[in-house]
C-alpha cells in the first residue's frame, strides 16, 4: 500500500510539474510572441498609448467638471470636448494669422541668421581654425543647404501623417467616453484570483499617468507665456512663435529644451552676443524653473523617474520608432515604472519597502 502511495504521490508530482513546465513555456511564448509584435508595429503601440493619454487627460477634465458642477459623467465630458474645440477653434481664429506670418518669416530668416552667425564665430582664432577643417565638419554637421530638410525629416517622424493623428484623437474619444469595458477586459485577462490586484494596479498606472500629464500641461502653458513675454522683453523678433515652440517642446524632457533653444539663439546671434547671452540665461532660468519649482510641485505624488532611465528610453524608443518614441518615451516609462513596482517588486519579490525607506 505504502508503495502505491508512493506512486500516486510521485505521477501527481509529475502532473503538477509538467502542468507548470507548460505554463511557463506558454508564458514565454506568448511574450516572445508580444516582443516580435512590439518590434514589428511599434508606432501602432504608440499610436494606442497616446490614445489613452488623451483619453486620461479629457477624462481627468470630466471628472473636475463632475465635482464642481454634478453634471453627469457624459455630460461633464460633452462639455470638456465642447470647451477645448471653442479653444482651438478660437486660437486657429485669432493666433493662426500671426503664427503663420512668424513661420514664413522664420522660414526666410533661419538661413540668413545661420550665415551671420558663422560670420559673428569667425571673429575668433580659434573658431577659424575649426572651420578650416571643412571637410572634417560637415561630416558631424550638416550644411545650411540641408538643414530645412533635416528640419523638416524631424517634424514629419515627430508629428506624424493627418491619419495617424486622426487615429490618435479617435482612440482617446472613444476610450474617454466609455473606458470601463476596455478596463474589465484587460482585467479578465489575468487569473481570477489576482484581477482585484490587477485592477488597482491599473489604476495606479491611470493615476501616475494623470498626474504627470496634467503638471506637464500646465508646465507648458507656463514655459510657453514666460518665453514669449521673455524674449520680446529682450527685443527678439518672432517671441509668439518662439514661446509657442518652446511650449510645445517642453513635453519632451531633456531633449525639448535644446531644440526651442536652437532658433531663438540664432536669432538673437544676429543681433550681437550680448543678446544670445540674454536668450540663453532666459531659456536655462526656465527650463530650472520648470524643471526644479513648478514639475516637482505639480507631480508630488509622481512615481520618481530617473534622468539617465528617460535619457536611455529617449535613445531607445527614438532609434526604434523615431520622433513618435521620442515624445512617449517619458510617459511610458512612469506607466512602466509603476508596473514593475507593484507587479514584480512587491508582488513576485515581496519587497514592500518604501523608498523613503531604501
């Protein structure tokens, strides 16, 4: 009887196991799976994230709206949708006109503003001798022949074609109006047994997503008035474009600032050094501003990101999508920053430990 048992004991063991090599090979091949479709349709991926941080952000104004008014969920979002289309709508009226007059004079004088500013470098020994090295340089920096179609490469890879746009706004739209459904289907994917965790953990990546992009929204409104106000201030031509530029690059840590510093410099170049000496300490009072009083103000309950983990995204997303990885790469790391937390810090290693703690 004892060796029956025994038996017994060892073919259940050997069920057990084999049942858990299968689910482990299933596991990996599903992630394997995930990885090659991850590779092959990243910028799909992206498109669909960007969705949901549209859809965070109308949702988050919606609910604002129910607090203060308990008008219904779906009204309260009506009445978001309704409000930012008056704004654009009425920015397109009034700022359109002039912005675009800025860029066509932008357009014309970027060029000239690149020779007067080789012309004001020249000035120095050593400036002169770097430019001896001409064939030396314009393999590292491309000539001003080009740079209106480097320019344009950026902007076309950053922004995207009209579709991928419309796809974007539809995604967020449709997952603002009704996220629920999307949500209780991700949760069932997982087993029963852990959907409560899955759904809080869903909702912590929800928050964190929330609270930065709100505090980089308002970050860019304020670096955009403070630039524009800044350089006209300082006597720049094109200060609304230019503060409009720099508010739109400011959703791009790191990276963003240096790009709206690189026209606002050549101008001001062309009016003397001490002007570019004004435009510089202009841009790095800022960009502190943001950076160390109004981002860490706003994102108290922000799960802390690294500079050298988002620098490395940035190269990585950006050499595997382009612009659109570029732009992401900051919000996809907090999402995943919380998920690795919670999922396999404290939930597969059991390390509930705080940071404050660490």
């Amino acid at each position: 009887m004892a060796s029956i048992s025994k038996n017994e004991t060892g073919e259940k063991e050997g069920k057990t196991q084999g049942r858990k090599a299968l689910i482990y090979a299933g596991a990996f091949v599903l992630v394997a799976i995930f990885a090659v479709l991850l590779w092959k349709a990243a910028e799909v991926f992206l498109l669909i994230f960007a969705g949901i941080l549209l859809a965070i952000f109308l949702h988050a104004l919606g609910r604002w709206i129910n607090q203060k008014t308990r008008l219904p969920e779906k009204w309260s979002l009506a009445a978001v949708l309704l409000a930012l289309v008056l704004v654009i709508a009425s920015g397109i009226w009034y700022i359109a006109p002039e912005v675009s007059e800025q860029i066509d004079r932008l357009t014309e004088r970027i060029p000239k503003a690149v020779d007067q500013a080789q012309q004001q470098v020249l000035k120095y020994e050593w400036m002169r001798k770097l430019f001896e090295q001409k064939d030396q340089l314009e393999k590292i920096v491309p000539d001003g022949s080009n740079i209106a179609s480097t320019t344009a490469e950026i902007f076309t890879s950053t922004f995207g074609a009209f579709a991928n746009f419309l796809i974007f706004l539809v995604i967020g739209i449709f997952l603002a109006i009704n996220p629920r459904p999307y949500i209780n289907g991700l949760v069932r994917l997982v087993p029963q047994p852990s959907r409560p965790r899955a759904r809080e953990v869903l909702h912590e990546v929800g928050s964190a997503l929330e609270s930065w992009l709100l505090a980089k929204i308002t970050a860019m409104f304020a670096v955009g008035a403070l630039t524009t106000v800044g350089l006209s201030v300082i006597g720049i031509e094109l200060a609304l474009l230019l503060g409009i530029l720099a508010a739109l690059l400011t959703f791009i840590p790191n990276i963003g600032p240096i790009l709206a510093l690189i026209p606002a410099a050549l101008l001001a170049l062309v009016h003397g050094p001490d002007k570019l000496i004004y435009v510089v300490s202009l841009y790095m009072g800022i960009q502190a501003l943001e950076s160390y009083v109004l981002t860490p103000l706003l994102q108290q309950h922000m799960v802390d990101l690294p500079p050298a983990l988002i620098i490395s995204m940035q190269i990585f997303l950006g050499v595997l999508v382009g612009g659109l990885g570029i732009i992401l790469a900051t919000p996809l790391t907090a999402a995943a920053m919380v998920m690795i937390k919670m999922v396999y810090i404290e939930d597969i290693l059991g390390d509930h430990q705080s940071a404050a703690d660490s």
